[in-house]
C-alpha cells in the first residue's frame, strides 16, 4: 500500500474515532464501493445521471468488489467528500472554478489517494467543458505533481483487470487516456468520449445512447474501462507490482512455475 492511499485510510480512521457514535461495525453497508458524481457551481445538471448505477453494477457483477448501488452526488464542501475513493465529473458546458476553499479540497482529497475521472459528453474535442475542465485539474493538481498528459499504452490504467487496447466510450473520438500522476500514481483522469454515454441505461433497460463508430463491442470496452478504473482507484498499481514476483521468488529460492 502507497503512503498516500495509507495517508487516506488512517485520515479516515482517525475521523471516526473523534467522531462519537452509538453504533460501531466493522464491515457494513458504509464499507460499500460507491462512485461519487461530483456536481461544481455552474455546471448545471448531471448530462448522464443514470450511467454510475450501471457501472457499478457491472462491477458488482464482474468483480468481487462489495458495491453500493444507489446514486450518490456530492459538492466540494461535503463532509462525505473523503469517503469515496473515485469520483465522477461529467459535462457538456463550460463552468466556472471552484471557490479556492474548495479547490483545496480538491487539491488535498487527490494529494492523500482520491481519484477523479473527468468525463466529456460534449460530443467534440476541445469544446467549452474540455477547456473548463482542464482548468481545473491545473488548479486543483497536487503541488509537484506532473501537467496533464496522454496515458501510455502499457499504463496499469489499461490492464488492472481487463486489457483494453483503446480508451473509446460512446464515441472514439480521441484515441488517448489523458492523466496528472503524482508521487507515482494516477490522481485525475481526462477522457473526451463520453464513457457515461456508453453506460447510460433508462428505467427500461434500454441504451440511452448509441456507441459511434464500433457498436456494441465498443461500448463492452468503455466498461471494462470504467472497471479497470475503480480498480486502480481501490488497489492502485498492485497490478503493476505484480512484474516482480518471479525476481523476488528467484532471489527467497522458491520454485516459480
């Protein structure tokens, strides 16, 4: 575990220990996997408020991960703003920044292990939301951390549990993952594809949107995306770490396989 995500962890620990409670459990519905939808001043109302409950459900399906299902929306100032490991951004306008109280919200929750995925659903590159969105992640970037750059293609990003070849979503309009690491690990993540359009299903159980040019294989890869991002924001790059194990399995003597 990196000291940032131990960082996170023990903040939250210490939090619920000053915090008075009548009851304590250990595991629990609080201990539910939740993506938050960030909602800022400004932006408007969420362009895709159906498509976090497919995801997660996709991962509840896929993965052994114990999610919570309901829709969960918070702004900068909440208290629950730590309790979540990955949040979503979504837009179609441009917005205003945050107060700079908030920014430092921000700044801190992604400094001590948060990931927050932005998610373009503009249906164009460099559109009003993009340019409003790159503001921000250059505002509220940790202190050190690298300027906003194109994800390599052997990226942990791409093959914590799925190998995904292309970062498509409802559309395949930018062929790159764009990403702000800090102390070694991803803290934002930029996609101009619209993967919540891919997501997205109404109370009917039908597709809100179509997937442009690739169908449905290309919105079968915009989740395995979505999934392999809730697992580097809850392991980090265990995947990565994973290279190695034959060499220190060599060095103890043991038999490898």
């Amino acid at each position: 575990m990196s000291p940032t995500r131990r960082g996170l962890l023990l903040g939250l620990g210490a939090a619920a220990l000053l915090r008075p409670t009548r009851n304590a459990r250990a595991l629990g519905e609080s201990s539910r996997f939740r993506i938050a939808e960030l909602r800022l001043p400004g932006l408007g109302p969420s362009p895709r408020p159906r498509a976090l409950a497919r995801l997660l459900w996709e991962i509840d399906k896929r993965t052994s991960i114990d999610v919570g299902l309901e829709r969960v929306e918070l702004r900068l100032g909440d208290d629950t703003l730590f309790h979540h490991p990955l949040l979503y951004l979504a837009g179609d306008r441009a917005f205003p920044l945050p107060p700079p109280r908030e920014l430092e919200r921000l700044r801190r929750y992604l400094a001590l292990g948060g990931l927050l995925l932005v998610d373009s659903a503009e249906g164009r590159i460099g559109g009003p939301f993009d340019t409003s969105a790159r503001a921000l992640l250059a505002a509220a970037a940790p202190t050190g951390a690298a300027p906003l750059a194109p994800l390599p293609a052997d990226h942990v990003i791409f093959q914590s549990f799925y190998l995904v070849e292309a970062p498509t979503g409802r559309l395949a309009l930018s062929p790159e993952l764009e990403a702000i690491e800090h102390d070694g690990r991803v803290v934002a993540v930029h996609t101009q594809n619209d993967l919540g359009g891919a997501w997205a299903r109404d109370d009917f159980g039908a597709w809100e949107h179509e997937c442009h040019p690739g169908g449905e294989r290309q919105r079968e890869l915009a989740f395995r995306l979505g999934i392999n991002l809730a697992m580097v924001a809850l392991c980090l790059d265990y995947k990565t770490d994973q290279v190695h194990v034959p060499f220190l399995l060599k060095r103890r003597r043991w038999k490898v396989p």
